[in-house]
C-alpha cells in the first residue's frame, strides 16, 4: 500500500483567501492555528481538541491538541503553534480514516469561518 498524497484546500471565508495543496497532517495544524489567532474557537471548544475524538491510532493517548509539550521522542509527531505566547501542539499523523471526521466536525462547527475539501 502506498503513501496517501491526498491533498486538501482550506478556505478562509472571513478573508476570502483559499491555501491548496495542503497535506493531511498539516490540515489540522492550519485549521486550529486560524481558529486560535482569529479567536473564533472557545475554551470548552478547544478543550475537546484535548481528546483523541477522531479516532487517530498514533498517539492515542494524546490528544489531538496539547497544551504541554509532548516527550522528545514524539515532538516530530506534533506541530507546534505558538499564539498570545501560549504554544499548542497539533498532532500531525491523521489516517485516511480519521482526517474526514475532523475536517466535517470543522465544516459542521466553524463552517462560517473556515471550509476544507479535498483539492482536485
């Protein structure tokens, strides 16, 4: 089996801006990051993001977002962000399986904001 090169495009509808080509374990990261910076996201929000709620089977016993830096040997597994001087850390190993459940609970919560679809 090879390496899914499924690339998708994020648009900002509150800046009529798009960013394409975007692969899948940066998805989250770009997502969360505008979120966070535009202030679009609450804390009861982003405390969910604190649960493996997608299903991930990498680091499943962390969250899809940490507030606490993980372990050196699984820092290359997160994305930093840093905003307001707070770093996140986003998780960047997403399976074809459990990506489309975050990208829809992102279009269903905060499609006014932010919509991501598969690029052609």
């Amino acid at each position: 089996m090879g390496r899914d090169k499924t690339k998708y495009k994020i648009y900002f509808k509150n800046e009529n801006r798009e960013k394409s080509g975007v692969a899948k374990g940066r998805v989250p990261a770009i997502t969360l990051e505008y979120l966070l910076n535009k202030k679009l996201i609450s804390n009861t929000e982003l405390t969910e993001f604190q649960k493996n709620e997608f299903g991930r089977t990498f680091c499943p016993s962390y969250g899809d977002i940490e507030f606490n830096q993980p372990p050196a040997t699984l820092l290359k597994r997160f994305h930093e962000i840093s905003i307001d001087n707070i770093s996140y850390y986003v998780c960047n190993q997403w399976g074809i399986d459990c990506l489309p459940a975050f990208n829809r609970y992102i279009n269903d919560t905060f499609g006014q904001h932010i919509l991501i679809v598969k690029d052609k």
